[in-house]
C-alpha cells in the first residue's frame, strides 16, 4: 500500500527480518485472528465488502466502537441523536501517547484561539504550536445518497488502527489527532431500504425525515438536529483543518470543491490561504494519479460561484467562518447503482493521505490559522500597527523569485520568520465596526426572537455580553439589558458575516451568477433590531459576558379584569392561541385598533374573555412558558371575531418533499397542530370536512399537477393533483376553506384558479435576476395576514427568483408591497426597476374562502423568522372564517353530548349556512351567519352534568353545620348514578345524606371504606333515572367538629365525583365520568366507586334479592378485556372470579337471592350502626324481602312501557304536568306529582305495605 524507495536486495531482507521481530511486540495489529489483539477488517466485521455492498450507518459505528474496545489508538464517544433517536457518534484517533493527552491538547488548541485573553506573545503562539499535535476532523454521511465516502470510512479507521509503528501513516498520526464523525444515520437505512425494495440507491424522493439532500443548508443555525449534533463536535474540537466527504455520481475522479477567492470579506481574507489549501490537496492527487490502482483517473480542483460558497449554511462555510484554514469538501466520482466502483475501493486511500498530508503541513496550518485568528481580533479593536501577509497575485516576486504560479511557495519559505506573518504593514481598519447592539426588548418587536438569535450566536462560540448600565453612542442611547457582540474576538468575523448586511451585486455582469442564498442576514430576516456600531466607546461599556440570552419576559399584567388581551406581535402568539383553544377557552381578534384601562392595542389584538379561575391560571401560564405579556383588562368597545382552533392541513407529494420539510420544522418548533395533506386525500374531495386551511409549499407548478414522474418510483409515489385535484382545491376555497401558496407554487393560481392575479412577463421583468436575497417590503395592517405588523409595517422578505405579481382582481387585496425606490437589502438583484411597487403577497376571496399568494419564500429554510407572521396570521384567519365556524359546529354536534332538540336546531343553522355558501355571500351576511353559528353553539344543552352547591355558601349557622346539595342540570338515559364528596379540613365531619329525589334506590355511607373524610352516595333505578332538568338529587350535611371553630366555608371542600352508568342502544351497560362542578369551594373530578361489601348486593341496600339479579342480567356477556370492564361495575358481579359474566354468575345471584336471610345480615353488622331516630321501614329507599322484579319498584301493574316516563315521550314529564311540577321538590311539590309513576298517586299507592309488600320485622341498619 505504501511504496518505499528502492534499496539493494540483502539491505531488503535485513530490514524485514527486524521489522517482522518489531511488529511482534510493537505492532497494533496481531497476526493470529483468535489472538485478543488482532483487529477484524471491516469486510470481516460487518461480514461484506462495503466498497460493494450497500452498508447501514449503524454498522460503521458498531465498528468504530469495535476498534475502541480493541485498539489503544481509538476512542468512541457518544455526540447525540438523530430525529428517529439513532445514536451518533465520533471516534478520536491518534498514537496512545497522544490519544492519554488529548483533552490536554484541547486546551492548548482553545489557548491558542484566544492569543489576546491568554496574553500570548507571537513565539508563545510558534511554541505551542510547535509542541503541540493538531486536531483534523472529517466526516462523511452528509447526503445520504451519497453513501461512497461513508462506507469506505471503516477502511480507512482500519489503516489508523494497523498501521505499523515507523509508517509514514503511523509518523503522522504522531502529529495529529483525528476526529471522524460520520452524519445522518437516518438517511443512511432510509438508503438502504430503499435499494433493498426498488433496487436503486439514488433519486429517492425523500431521507432523513425533514430535508433530505438540503440539510447541508442550515449550518449557521444549527439544524435540523443532525447537523446541530455535527456543530457540537466541530465546536467542541474547532480543528484547524477539516474535510466534509461527498460523493459525485456524475463521472468517475475526486474533485476538491472550494472556492479560490471567496467574495465574502469575513472568510480569512488572505487569499493565499486557500491556495494553501488547494496546494496541499493538489499536492496529493499529483501523487495519487501516479499510483497503480487508479491510473487515468481525474484529480481535480472545482470551483463553484465565489458568492455561494460563502454562505453560512453549509457546514464547509460554518467552518470557514470558525478560522479553519484548510479545505472544505472532498467529492469522490462513483458510477454504478450499489456498487461503489473504484472511488468507494480508494475513497480511504484519499483519507489516508489527508492526514499524512494534514501532518506535514502540521505546523504551517497551525501558524496561518492563528496568523487569522489575531488578524481577526486586530480588525475588531482597530489595533494599530498590526496586519497580516497580503500578496499581489498578478506580480508574486518574493525575494527576487517569482511565485504567482505556486503560491503556496511563499507561505512555506522556511526563511520567513513567524513574527513576520503579525507585523508587516499597516493597515487601515478605520470602516471596520466595533461592535454589534441589539437593543433591549422594549425595543424589540419580538423578544422572543431577539433571545433566539443571540442564542444562535452564542451556540456558534460567539462571545456576547450584556450590558449592565444605558450606554451612550453619539445621539443613541442603549439601555441596560442590551447585548453587545463585540468583533475583537476570535469569532467575531463569523459574528459580522451573519449580522452584516451583503452586497454581492457589484459582482453583476462578470459572468458569476449565484445559484443559492446569497442574502442571509440574520437580524433582517429574523426581524431583530440590531445595530452596528462604529464607536470605540463601546469597547469601554459597563457589561458582562453571558452564556444564554433572556431578553424576553413573561408576565400578566393587571389583575381582576374582565378579559385578557395580547398584542398579535410576536411569533409565539399563534402558539398561546391554539393551546388556549385546545382548551377549549374562547379566543378572539379585534377588527380594529382599541383603547381600554388607557392602554392602546392594535388591529388584531387577541382577546381572551376571563371565564374563571382556570383561564386565569392558563393564561399565566402561557405568559410565563412563551415569554409573552397580557394584559388584565376591564370591558372592550371594539368589534371582534371568535377564532376557532384551524385544522391546518401541509400539502406535500413525492415530486418535491424539501420545501415541505422545512415548513414542518417550523410548524413543529411552534407546536402547530397540523396534518399532512396527499394527493389522494385532495382527489378524495370533502376537503372542508377535514381543514380550515390548505399550505402548498414552494415548488413549481408543474410538479404540483403532474407529481413524480420518475420510472424507477413506485406507482403510489407517481402523480399529482391533475386538472381534478386542482379543481377540488378551488372547490375547498369557495366552500370557506382557505389556501396559501408560496413562492413558486403560487403560478397554480395565476394560471388555473382565474382570480384575477397573474405575474409580469419575461419581457416585462426585463433583466430582473435576483437568487436568495433579502429585498425590502411594507405590509398591510388592514389585511389579516398583515395584523402583527401593524405598529412597524417595515418588513424585509426572503425572495429567491418568485413570481412578479400583477393584480387585475379589484376585490384582491395586496399583504405585502415592494419598496418604491431602494429594494434589495442583503444580497444580489439586476434590474431591480421592474419590481419596484409590486405586491410581494396578495389576498384574494373565492366564495366563501380566501388564497394567499406570495411571490416570496416566508418560511426560506426555517430561517426568516421574521416572515412567520404572515403565514401564521392566515392560518388564525381561516379560524375565523364560515369554514371553520361550521366544522367547529359540527364536531361539537359529534360528540353526541347534546340533547336531540338542540342538535336539531344546530343542523338547521348549518343547512343555512351551507346553502348561503352556495349562493355567494357578502361580508355582512358572512357576519350573520357566523353569530347564528355561535348562538347555536351557546344554546347547546348538555346531557348529564351534575353540579355541587353549597348552601349556605359563606357564613356557619348557629347549628355550625352547613348543607350541600348535588343537583343534576340534565341527565338523559341514566340508570345509576354516583358520588363521592372529599372534605380537605379535617374540622369538619360529615353528618348526614338525605334523598330528594323518590322512587330510586339510594344508598349512602357517611364514612366511604371507613374514612370519615369521604362521604358517597349511590341513586340506581332499573328502568333508568327519570330525565329531568335542573332536579335536585341529595342534600349533604357536614358539621363544624366539637370544640373546633371556624369563621366561614374555607375551601373545605376537596371533590366531587360523578359517574353515570347506562345500558346503551345495543343492550350493552355502558359508563361514564360526567362533567362536575362546583358552586363555592372546591373542585371536581369523575371516579367510579361502588356501594356494598356483601357479595351478590349490587344495589347497595345490604340484602341480595331479585333486583340484584335483575342488575347481575344487564351485564351478562361482559369479558374483563373490555374497556369498561371495571369503570361500568362488571367485575363486581364477576362472583365465579372466571374473568367474564356467564350463566354461572347469574346462578350464584340468584341463589344468594333465594337463600339471604336477613338475621344472618343483622347479626353481622355492628349493634353501633342503627338507623336513626324515628326511620321508618319506608325510608332508606330498601325493597323488602322476597321483592321480585316485578314488584315495587316497577311501575304499577297494567302500566304499559308507553306510558309515565318513557324514552318516546323525551324529557317531558307526565301529561298534564307542568315544568315547574315533578322535577324539583322545593316548588311545592307534593309527594303525588313528579317521579310517580301514575298521574294522582299517593304515598299509600305503589310501593307500599298495602300491595303484598310487607315491611320488614324491624329496620336494616344504614351501612
């Protein structure tokens, strides 16, 4: 592998035989595979060659920690997890000497990155770095797809770990250590399965979760969360050289793509630092072309436009900006479907000979990284005296030697002294800035965003600091809380290049078009104040270094108000929005701007009404998590519209899944509660069942109706909308539902949906060119989409190459406008006068619904921030709309909670409003529809709700006791009914139950399972507790305890918990919490408990008889697997314990029943446990002895099912009796009206002694 000059043959043979006697105590690497020291080569290991065999990311790293566990040159460390939670890591890698120093040498590498803060002198530089190994990381995996480099990684690690001792691979790993860190595991298996299934590795749509192949675009922000793991190990390292390995499938050859002369300013301006690069690496391909194994084959060095290179988001720039000064990216030329063809046999030697190369130019990286690193402190604090080496390319004389051919030439010359590379010449820094500020959050738009970005800074090594007391800079003054990014540091021209403004377009007209982003600044397209200062007083400002930032503040302002009200300013709004809704608490938007309690609130302001003491405590909540501030307010004069929680839908298909991606990361870092939308769910139609709103992402026209067309897709994958999806879509609009288009993807409405909007032509825009850059723009603050802006209507918009709209539709109203004059803010633009005053987002109605339309990109990458609102205000719009008021309508109707009357009378409006939408509806007539749905949302009865008033509520009596009534507001169809009352102060004692409701069985216990702090009671009819309305069901009296005192109530109670239990329309007993409150103290909660301890009594009254059996029959059938098994009570009569209620249970019930005796039960019970005072066999509500089913609490004989109460006649009571009769026994109802079944009965009637039913031979005892 390694050639060697030729030497005499005996000279040949002597050396061998010594090395073979030193590889045997010194060589890595053991002959005999069962010895404890011989490493496996990776075909061994995995079992396969991986130059030829497709090979999963998770088996290098089970061969990365292989070699850890076996060679004393490796060691496997953990960086973190992928999306799908798949663990990556990194191997370091050095001779073990340096590999038991490493973390020493690390600081040595931090030390040397802060010359000024560790006071180290040029020679202090020159001596550690002299003494010092260099740290050289590379990686592989970026794109999965390109899976060449990866796979031949373990090869390479097999090298490092074998390499003789007195190797030139092994001499220079003497002199680094290397990091390896392969990226992306989930790209890499969806790789494979992939092949595995369709036999190909290359065009699949889609990998990794979010962006696929685009991830190598969001570096500087640190995502998605694969690559802020690689940020964590380059930063922890910060390797002065580094290598990110690609792979090219396009032609066979490796090409070292960089860029010659970077035209971003920030990226080590000695240009001769990249021929140092390009040198080194060129260097190696010379040699590697005269190797045998890859003779004819391309060694190239390729060039991409100068302005693309330099944009932060690719981790080659990321760490061009962090003063690595070596290389960038590796591609390797593969051909072939799975195999890797020469380039994946070689791709190690590549690796090999990076490190031997990164280890001969050890110490001239070092020198030259450190010779930027104190140029670049040196230009921040204007340090005179001070610059660095700086060539003339055209004419590079160095001592009389021409070198513009070789420039690497001149930074090896061995005769240079170091100190010569910090003090030539000077240099005028006078137009360099000091400082960045961003201002504090008062002014700020966003806080939230403000933190977000100095955090971003933070996390990519920036120093920032925060300042401690207001500083003064001219005619500004900058008050405390404000950061300050000074650019005298190591890092500072990674802070300036991302906080600066670019202008690339002097550049026009040389031929060098841009192809990505080349307008990236940060505080633009985040919307964060930010301003750069060109005062040395800075430098001098009262501050303090900080390693996060919290600029944002949650809080509540006022208190007691009768509503809470949030500026709609920042991005965390529509957050706070949809969890409020979520929990169901009302939300709305103010039409107009509005003052109250002498506070000013703009358009749009969110408006939550203060309900209770829940919302209150959601709201501070809110305040406090999302760091936003409401406001407690009294009443507000401003029309408003209710907001409904949207159902967001995120259109995507196989054609273009990036732009789809990058939008869900955003949607899913705000919580959003979204669902993504196919092709086949559009072509399925009824789309305005399913959501409010519809987003398509960027991408072209064509791809939107046409789809994947690729052969080797699967069939599910192929298609798109075609001519019928796009009419359903237009369909789904004029129905209420709202769609948004962006950038590209908005020519689907220009060309098919016929509204009114279409864009300029190619001879219209004339020479208009403008990729990835940030063009300045005004929004609209009367146009929903635009309501965050409507106290700063200056908004910068991210546009790469979109639609130029032109708007003929008079109805159409225009969101976002260019810039009249100046437009292009960071960037590039050519013929910018034809987009002068053109909408960049227009609005249009359709129907009944609404598009949005951008010609920008408001979600570029996740990154612009700033634009969010835009998005996020339509989709609460579409909330807003005849829509969604119907879908929320009618899912409420679904959750068959209501009573049939008020259903009827809901669907009545919902007919209305469907046919209104079919006839077209103006604005005054969508206002009224929308107050008719929300006054039949508010006449909506509930079913079964139970209430717990306490009377009296404040003050004790002179009895010291106080009476609980549990009262029910509606019931339908209940056949038991429960509940358990808590008492939290143990001063008080429960002292009796009583009924209020005849003819149901009711059983209490003042001390529930002996606990004197829970009362419960139980009411059970067979044929079903009567409907009713507003009825009062018990009366709870509890007691102020001998000797204790107590002024009021005091929150003594803890609960209340109620549970219903029915047989449903299929004969199935079914049960339920129901929802509980309180009226005064305490709170509410639903639990099951059940009455009795004697086996076979399951309705309590402590005897077993017919009416136990009678119940034991409503649950035959019942298998403990069902769900209900034990909330409905089946397991209670589960009396054979065989785990279902079969004929041997209703057996034994109705052998109990048969056999009790009631001595037996008296006998058994506690002599203290009497019934009180003056009770009467009629009272306690217990059948007597030997009842059937058919006697006593069933209606009287010859009462058919159709008459009394039955389920035709609804929640009526009998003829002839009023709503004031029967339900309620405190309006002078007498026992003859109301839950009897016949009309007239009286208490002799019924159930009494007189019909066979004789009363007990003396009471039972209450249990």
């Amino acid at each position: 592998m390694y050639q060697k000059a030729k030497k005499p043959v005996f000279v040949c043979l002597l050396l061998g035989l010594l090395f073979g006697l030193m590889l045997n105590t010194a060589n890595a690497q053991g002959t005999d595979p069962n010895a404890p020291d011989y490493i496996q080569t990776p075909t061994e290991f995995i079992g396969h060659d991986m130059t030829q065999t497709l090979t999963r990311q998770t088996e290098v790293l089970d061969y990365m920690r292989y070699l850890a566990e076996r060679s004393d040159r490796f060691e496997y460390y953990k960086a973190g997890y992928s999306a799908r939670g798949t663990e990556m890591g990194y191997v370091v890698v050095s001779t073990p000497d340096n590999l038991a120093h490493w973390p020493e040498y690390l600081e040595v590498n931090k030390k040397l990155l802060d010359p000024v803060g560790n006071n180290l002198s040029a020679q202090d530089q020159k001596d550690l770095i002299d003494d010092a190994p260099m740290f050289y990381m590379f990686d592989a995996g970026m794109h999965s797809s390109e899976n060449g480099p990866v796979q031949a990684s373990p090869y390479a690690l097999y090298d490092f770990a074998t390499a003789p001792e007195g190797s030139e691979l092994y001499n220079a790993l003497s002199k680094l250590i290397v990091v390896f860190f392969p990226q992306h595991p989930d790209g890499s298996d969806d790789v494979v399965d992939w092949y595995e299934k369709y036999g190909t590795k290359s065009n699949l749509p889609t990998y990794g979760g979010w962006v696929s192949h685009d991830n190598n675009r969001g570096a500087w922000y640190q995502q998605p969360i694969e690559i802020a793991v690689w940020w964590d190990v380059w930063s922890k390292f910060c390797p002065p050289y580094y290598y990110d390995f690609h792979q090219g499938n396009s032609a066979e050859g490796m090409y070292n793509n960089t860029c010659l002369k970077p035209a971003e300013t920030n990226v080590n301006t000695d240009y001769s630092l990249f021929a140092l690069s390009n040198e080194i690496i060129g260097e190696m391909y010379g040699e590697m072309g005269q190797k045998e194994y890859a003779p004819g084959k391309k060694y190239t060095n390729t060039t991409f436009s100068e302005i693309t290179m330099d944009y932060p988001g690719y981790v080659a720039s990321m760490s061009l900006l962090h003063q690595r000064v070596g290389a960038g990216s590796v591609e390797i030329g593969c051909t072939g479907v799975q195999s890797l063809g020469w380039g994946g046999v070689y791709a190690h030697e590549v690796m090999d000979q990076l490190v031997i190369k990164a280890a001969k130019y050890k110490n001239l990286i070092m020198e030259n990284r450190n010779r930027v690193v104190n140029e670049t402190i040196a230009k921040g604090n204007h340090t005179p005296n001070f610059t660095y080496k700086e060539f003339d390319y055209e004419n590079l004389i160095v001592n009389g030697k021409d070198y513009s051919k070789d420039p690497l030439m001149t930074i090896i010359d061995e005769d240079a002294d170091y100190e010569d590379y910090l003090k030539l010449s000077n240099k005028d820094y006078s137009n360099y800035p000091y400082a960045y500020i961003i201002p504090e959050a008062s002014a700020q738009k966003d806080p939230n965003l403000a933190d977000k970005m100095v955090n971003i800074l933070i996390k990519g090594l920036v120093d920032v600091h925060k300042l401690n007391s207001d500083l003064v800079i001219g005619n500004t003054t900058y008050k405390a809380g404000s950061y300050v990014v000074l650019l005298g540091q190591t890092y500072g021209n990674f802070a300036k290049a991302v906080l600066e403004k670019q202008d690339f377009s002097v550049t026009a007209g040389t031929g060098t078009r841009p192809y990505d982003v080349v307008g990236w600044t940060m505080p633009l397209q985040m919307g964060v104040n930010c301003v750069e200062i060109h005062d040395s007083a800075v430098l001098n400002a009262d501050m303090t270094l900080v390693d996060h930032a919290d600029m944002a503040v949650g809080q509540v302002i006022g208190d007691g108000g009768k509503n809470f009200v949030l500026r709609n300013q920042q991005n965390k709004v529509i957050d706070a929005v949809c969890d409020l809704l979520e929990d169901k608490v009302k939300v709305s938007w103010s039409d107009n701007s509005f003052t109250v309690d002498g506070i000013d609130f703009p358009k749009g302001t969110i408006i939550v009404p203060n309900q209770d003491e829940d919302v209150e405590e959601l709201v501070a909540d809110l305040a406090d998590e999302l760091k936003l501030t409401f406001y407690s307010v009294g009443n507000i004069d401003v029309k408003s519209k209710e907001i409904k929680l949207p159902r967001i839908g995120l259109y995507y298909d196989w054609s273009n899944t990036t732009q789809e991606g990058w939008n869900r990361m955003v949607f899913e870092e705000y919580d959003l509660p979204f669902t993504r939308v196919t092709k086949n769910e559009v072509l399925a139609g009824d789309l305005n069942k399913h959501y409010d709103v519809i987003i398509i992402s960027d991408q072209s026209e064509s791809s939107i109706v046409n789809g994947a067309t690729a052969s080797f897709m699967p069939d599910y994958m192929k298609g798109g909308l075609g001519t019928t999806g796009v009419a359903l879509l237009k369909q789904f609009v004029e129905n209420g539902g709202y769609l948004m288009t962006m950038n590209a993807s908005s020519n689907l409405i220009v060309n098919r949906f016929d509204v009114g909007l279409a864009q300029k032509s190619t001879q219209e825009k004339g020479d208009w060119y403008c990729p990835g850059s940030i063009l300045q723009a005004y929004a609209n603050p009367d146009a929903a989409p635009a309501y965050s802006f409507a106290l700063d209507t200056n908004c910068p918009v991210f546009f790469n190459n979109g639609p130029i709209f032109k708007v003929t539709n008079p109805d159409a109203v225009s969101v976002l406008t260019y810039a009249y004059d100046k437009l292009m803010l960071s960037g590039y633009t050519v013929g910018e006068e034809a987009v002068l005053s053109t909408p960049g987002a227009v609005e249009i109605p359709l129907g009944a619904g609404q598009i949005l339309a951008t010609g920008m990109k408001p979600m570029n990458r996740s990154q612009a921030d700033g634009n969010f609102p835009i998005i996020f205000n339509f989709m609460l719009e579409s909330g807003t709309g005849l829509g969604a008021a119907r879908a929320d309508l009618e899912a409420e109707l679904a959750t068959g909670k209501y009573t049939a009357a008020t259903v009827a009378s809901a669907v009545y409006v919902i007919d209305g409003v469907n046919q209104a939408i079919s006839e077209g509806t103006s604005t005054e007539q969508e206002d009224a529809l929308l107050l008719a749905i929300a006054n039949a949302k508010d006449a909506l009865v509930e079913r079964n709700q139970v209430s717990l008033k306490v009377s009296p509520n404040v003050i004790l009596g002179p009895d010291k006791e106080i009476t609980l009534r549990v009262a029910v507001d509606y019931l339908e169809g209940v056949s038991v009914l429960e509940s358990q009352i808590k008492l939290n102060d143990d001063r008080f004692e429960f002292v009796d139950i009583s009924p209020l409701v005849e003819d149901v069985m009711f059983t209490r216990n003042l001390e529930y399972n002996g606990n004197p702090e829970i009362a419960y009671f139980n009411m059970y009819q067979i044929d079903g507790i009567p409907d009713a309305l507003q009825a009062d069901l018990a009366d709870i009296t509890i007691k102020l305890k001998d000797g204790e005192t107590a002024a009021s109530l005091n929150a003594v109670l803890d609960s209340v918990d109620m549970y219903v239990g029915y047989v449903d329309e299929n004969g199935v007993h079914q049960s339920e919490a129901i929802p509980s409150k309180v009226v005064g103290e305490g709170e509410a909660e639903a639990e099951i408990y059940f009455p009795s301890s004697v086996t076979g009594d399951f309705d309590g009254d402590e005897e077993i008889n017919g009416a136990d059996l009678s119940i034991a029959l409503t649950y035959y059938g019942a298998l403990d697997e069902d769900i209900d098994w034990f909330t409905s009570g089946a397991w209670y009569v589960d009396l054979d314990g065989d785990h279902d209620i079969d004929i041997a249970d209703l057996t034994i019930s109705a052998y109990l029943a048969a056999h009790f005796v009631d001595e037996l039960l008296i006998q058994s019970i506690d002599e203290e446990l009497i019934p009180d005072e003056g009770q009467t066999p009629d009272e306690g509500l217990t059948p007597d002895e030997g009842l059937t089913p058919d006697e006593g609490l069933t209606p009287d004989e010859g009462q058919t099912p159709d008459e009394g109460q039955t389920p035709d006649e609804g929640l009526t009571p009998d003829e002839g009796q009023t709503p004031d009769e029967g339900l309620t026994p405190d309006e002078g109802q007498t026992p003859d009206e109301g839950l009897t079944p016949d009309e007239g009965q009286t208490p002799d009637e019924g159930q009494t002694p007189d019909e066979g039913q004789t009363p007990d031979p003396e009471p039972v005892p209450e249990v």
